[in-house]
C-alpha cells in the first residue's frame, strides 16, 4: 500500500474509478467509443485521444480516455478520464 505522505512514492498517484455505464465485453466498451465518436477518436483540431478499456472488480469493462486533451475534448461528459 502506497502512504499518502510518503516522499519515496511521491509521483505514484492510485486512481479509483466508478463508471456511470460498464459493457459486458470489451469490445462492446470499445463499440461504445466507436458510435459515439466515430472508427478515429480525435479531439475537434484533430489530435488523437487515447483510451484504455480497464475491467471492475465484477469483471465488465468500460473506457478509460487519458489527458487533457481528453478533458478539453468534453469526454467527461461521456466517459471515464483520468488526467
């Protein structure tokens, strides 16, 4: 377990998400991506968001996006981002 406080881990940062919406497959999350935005997930000047598709402890899946361009694109309105 990584203490808060502690100087030695100080750039480790744990991360829980609570997803509104989760998909039984993973493909079907990345399927959730693809109808909402299209086969290329890009902001509007056309810089690229990345995505994960991360598992909860039930084992369904849902989309992770990453970044500010991900948060400056509104995929928080969506999805889950971690920045």
């Amino acid at each position: 377990m990584v203490e808060p406080n502690n100087r030695k881990h100080e750039m480790i940062r744990h991360l829980e998400m609570t997803p509104v919406k989760t998909y039984a497959t993973r493909e079907n999350a990345i399927a959730a991506v693809n109808k909402r935005f299209g086969e290329r997930v890009t902001s509007e000047n056309g810089e690229r968001l990345d995505f994960v598709v991360v598992a909860n402890a039930e084992g369904r899946f849902f989309p992770l996006f990453l970044g500010e361009r991900a948060i400056q694109a509104g995929m928080h309105f969506s999805f889950c981002v971690a920045n």
